[in-house]
C-alpha cells in the first residue's frame, strides 16, 4: 500500500488489524474510505444512528458527552492505532458519544455495507476481522463483570441507612444434569440469530449442534467451570447470576435469539456466571470443538456464525453496561440518604449521571438497541425486576 509508513505502523498495531496476514491486510485497507479531520471537525455525532467504525492512523481525536448545561465534557482521547465505533459497525446502534479531532487527523473508516460485501468476496478477511473483534468483546465483558461484582459486594457491605434494603437475590435452586433431547420441531424464523440462515446451513447447524431442553431451575453452566460450550436460546429464557459475597445476584435475563457461555471457549479462562433455566429452555448446546471449528471456517455458515458471535458480545457488552450505569446511578442515590458533604455528593452523582448517558461510551452502549435482552436490577430482598 502507498501509504506513509507511521500510518500503516499505527494501523498494524490496531488490535483488529494486527489480526490480519499482510495480503488480507492490503485487500481489507484497499476497501476502507479514508477521511482527513481538521482540528475541531466531527467525526460522529452524539445521537446520530452509528453504523461504522473508524480506526485512526494519525493525529488525535476527543470523545465528549454533552452536559445537561449544554457544555462538551471530554471523557476521552483517541491516538494513532485506536478504534472507535466498533460495536455500532457490528450491531447498528445510536452514537453514545460526540467524536471530533482535538489535531489534524487521518482516519479510515469500515461500514456495515463493506462487512457485508467482505463476507461474500473476502471470507478470509471477514474470518480475521471477527476473530480480533471477539477477542476484544470477551476482554471487555470480563472486565464490565468484575466490575460490578465489585460494586455489588463494595455497595452492599457498607452501613445501611435503614431507608435502602440490600439487593440480594435469592439463589434459584442448583440442579447440575444435562439437558434433554429436544423432540419438537425448531422453527428458525421465530429466532431472531437463525431467521437469515439458509436452510442447507440451518440443517448442518442442527446435525452439529442439536436441541436439547433444560427444565427449569437446571444450570446450563456454573461460574468458576472450564467451558465445555455455548448455549444460543431458541425458546424460554435464562437468568445470569454472579456470586458475591453477599451472595449470588442477578445480572440479566435473556431470552430467544441470544447466546450465553460463549466467552469461556473464546479466552479459555473458567466460566463468568452461572446461567440458570427459568422455565423450560430450548437451546441449541454447541460443543468446544464444534465452536473452535466454526469460529475458524470460511464456509457460509462459519462466517454467519462468527457474525452472530460478534453481535451476541456486542450485546452482552451493552448489556452489562447498563447494569454497572444503573449501579452506580443507584449508589448516588442511596449516597443521598447518608451524611456527606455537598460537594461530596455532588461529584458522585455527576459521576453517576455521566455513567448513565454515556454507559461506557468507547462500546457504543444504546439500552434502545437490547432488542430480547432486558437488563435486571435487584433492590429489595424479593428480588423484585
């Protein structure tokens, strides 16, 4: 490529990029649009819908949030080799946050429509490309759910004010076997993850992957196990539960069309949480080396498959998100109640209002975009949702 050799440097060094062998390298960067931003020149727009992402290759870009005093907040710096906008480039969503370049910079930017024509006519490229962004979404939700299980623990150990129960969930009982055979007829257009499959595709996902049925109250998986596989949820729904020390709390309800315990077999790191049936649950079971195989091919399935691995972090993300926004929105408010200074409390729940608006903003967090997925928050000792 004719391009200046610290560009390239700093796009090679993009954790995305560097996935890619030098050919898929150049046929991936031929297709990209690049873009030069003046100093003070938008990039994306708070609130416009978001389906690209931009990686830069020089200069500096600020990521801001407007103030509800209609002042920009800087709450971020983008350098050379950064991504921003990945997970709307995945999974269309509304821009979190305003970008605009701080000093000239160099951009190139990826939409959908090429992630789309890349699965087509560069398979090797798209394999690469959803490789290194899986990578990147599982780091991510690992990091989001130790987060909050440390503000869970931190919040609920100190005094109360007698004014604010504990959020303690009731621990459903555990019941460790295997699902059963499904018997019954799977119909992929009431999945929203199987409704674009063809049917040949579909077929080989089901000699692969069969059904399987777990009553309620059975765990599909417990937190601290290796993963042995993934789940995608074809009928009912799942709760996904974090063991605290006050005990094992609520994080998210999930229902058809989303996965669950695939970060296990991304990372090889033990299982985050403990998936609990609520209800019968039909789920396709996919095995480690089945998932290992898929991830890897180029076939039309493989690719459709990763896609589908890619979005479900996208939304897992999003989802745990909003829950560590809601936490610390809840901890103000609760903070209201005890005996801090003005100023103290001020902060805290600017901190907190930040947190909601932006919910994370470098991932794209829109709660419109959790299409099946309702995040859960637990604040009383009934486990009210």
């Amino acid at each position: 490529m004719n391009l200046p050799q610290p560009w390239l440097s700093a796009l090679r060094s993009s954790p995305i990029l560097s996935t890619l062998p030098p050919f898929d390298f150049d046929v991936l960067m031929g297709a990209l649009s690049r873009r030069t931003l003046e100093s003070g020149q938008l990039l994306f727009r708070q609130g416009d819908m978001g389906d690209s992402l931009a990686f830069v290759a020089e200069g500096k870009l600020d990521v801001t949030t407007q103030e509800p005093t209609g002042s920009e907040r800087v709450i971020r710096t983008l350098g050379p080799g950064e991504i921003i906008g990945e997970m709307a480039c995945v999974d269309p969503a509304p821009r979190s946050a305003n970008v605009v370049a701080r000093l000239r910079s160099e951009v190139f930017l990826l939409d959908r429509s090429l992630l789309v024509s890349l699965q087509e006519h560069a398979p090797g490229v798209i394999v690469a490309f959803y490789r290194g962004l899986i990578k990147i979404l599982t780091a991510r939700i690992r990091e989001t759910d130790d987060r909050i299980a440390n503000e869970l623990t931190s919040f609920a150990s100190r005094p109360a004010s007698g004014k604010e129960p504990r959020a303690v969930a009731s621990p459903p009982p555990a019941r460790r076997l295997r699902g059963l055979p499904y018997r019954g007829k799977v119909e992929k257009a009431k999945v929203p993850n199987l409704a674009w499959m063809p049917d040949r595709d579909f077929e080989l996902l089901l000699g692969v992957a069969p059904p399987v049925v777990y009553e309620d109250g059975m765990e599909l998986c417990r937190e601290g196990d290796p993963g042995a596989s993934c789940f995608l949820i074809l009928e009912g729904q799942v709760g996904v539960f974090k063991e605290t020390q006050e005990g094992r709390r609520l994080l998210a309800t999930l229902e058809n069309g989303a996965f669950v315990g695939q970060l296990a077999l991304v990372d090889r790191i033990t299982r985050s949480a403990t998936v609990v049936a609520t209800g019968n649950v039909v789920v396709l079971e996919v095995a480690r080396d089945v998932f290992e195989r898929l991830i890897a091919s180029t076939t039309s399935l493989g690719v459709r498959f990763q896609e589908q691995i890619a979005v479900a972090g996208v939304r897992q993300l999003r989802l745990a998100d909003t829950r560590l926004a809601t936490i610390y929105q809840r901890q103000a408010e609760v903070r209201g109640n005890l005996p801090l200074l003005k100023e103290q409390e001020d902060e805290r729940r600017a901190k907190a209002a930040a947190w909601a608006r932006t919910a994370l903003h470098e991932w794209g967090l829109t709660a419109a975009a959790m299409d099946r997925v309702r995040a859960s928050y637990t604040n009383d000792p009934k486990n009210r949702r």
